[in-house]
C-alpha cells in the first residue's frame, strides 16, 4: 500500500460537506405516490435552498435536497476499501419518506461512503437506500484517508478449549463460585 504523502492527510475525525440531488418520477399506478430516488451528489456549497428545484427531465423533476455531510471513521477502512475496489465506487444515499413534514414529505436521513452503515438502514424497509457514483474528488479524498489510516489485520484462528465432561460446561463447575453442577453431584454421588 503506498505511503500518503504527510501534507495531504486527513484527520482520523475527517468531515465533508456534499450536496445532495433526488429525482422524483410519477407514480406507477394512478392511486400511488411519486418514487423518490437519490440522483447525484455534488461538491462544495451550493447556492440553492434545500428542496430547490433544479430542472425538469422529461417527466422526472430534480430536486437539490440540501447539504449534509459525510463522516469517515478510522474503524470502516475495511468497507471503504471495499467501496473504492467496485467498478464504479459509490456514495450511499439513505431516503425516509415523513408525512409529518410539509412537501414533499422526503427526508434525507443520511448520507455514507460505507457499504455496510448503508446496509444498516436498509433492512428495516422505512428507508430507501441507493447508492449513486462517487465524484473523483471524493474518491482521490477517501483514497487518502484509507492509505493512512487502514491497518491490515490478519487472521487469527482461536484454539479450542478442551471440554471435561466430568467438570460440567458453564455455572457451576468445579472451582467456580456457583458450586458444583448436577452433573458432578450426581456423579460423586
């Protein structure tokens, strides 16, 4: 793995700000809802109010949905690197639709570069998660942050502890606080 260079890396606590874009497409059917996707981050500050809408491409519109950041943390090395080796890596945008909320009732929950805090929310069926690609400054950045923060760890097999049946298995064994399992009581008679 190549050594970062010293004036280029990022804080072990590393913070980014990127803008998100949806896309919302008519209903499939005449009684249900328009589908809410994620369609595109940006980088940097941008100029629009969130939920602005920023054009319309045959019957989807586009939504900028606002700014949110993304936070990288020293112990998902392992998912970004996973990340950064796809095809096309990705970042992870996670929908929950609120109708609490005034239109359009879409809340941008979060916003990852890890495939497993994406996973994370996409099992309880409340969010929708999609991943969208990742702009090459965020890949050369997040690059930096696994060449200097990624700690290869390798395999250790536990070696198994010998088990005396004549000892008992858990609470209760000899020598333990609990006293003698029943096992052994029936045993020593």
């Amino acid at each position: 793995m190549n050594t970062p260079d010293p004036q280029i890396i990022p804080p072990k606590d590393a913070h980014l700000s990127i803008g998100v874009l949806v896309a919302q497409s008519p209903p499939r059917t005449a009684w249900g809802e328009p589908q809410w996707r994620p369609h595109s981050v940006v980088l940097g500050g941008v100029a629009f109010a969130p939920w602005t809408e920023l054009r319309r491409e045959d019957d989807t519109t586009i939504w900028y949905a606002g700014e949110f950041p993304i936070a990288l943390f020293v112990a998902e090395t392992v998912t970004y690197r996973m990340n950064l080796a796809e095809p096309v890596p990705a970042v992870y945008v996670v929908l929950r639709r609120d109708p609490s909320l005034p239109a359009p009732g879409i809340v941008v929950r979060h916003v990852t570069v890890s495939p497993g805090e994406a996973e994370a929310y996409s099992v309880d069926g409340e969010h929708v998660v999609e991943k969208v690609p990742m702009p090459e400054a965020l890949m050369a950045w997040l690059g930096d942050y696994v060449r200097a923060y990624h700690v290869e760890e390798t395999f250790k097999k536990r070696k198994r502890t010998r088990i005396d049946p004549n000892k008992g298995f858990a609470k209760g064994a000899e020598g333990n606080e609990y006293g003698a399992s029943f096992a052994q009581k029936e045993n020593n008679g």
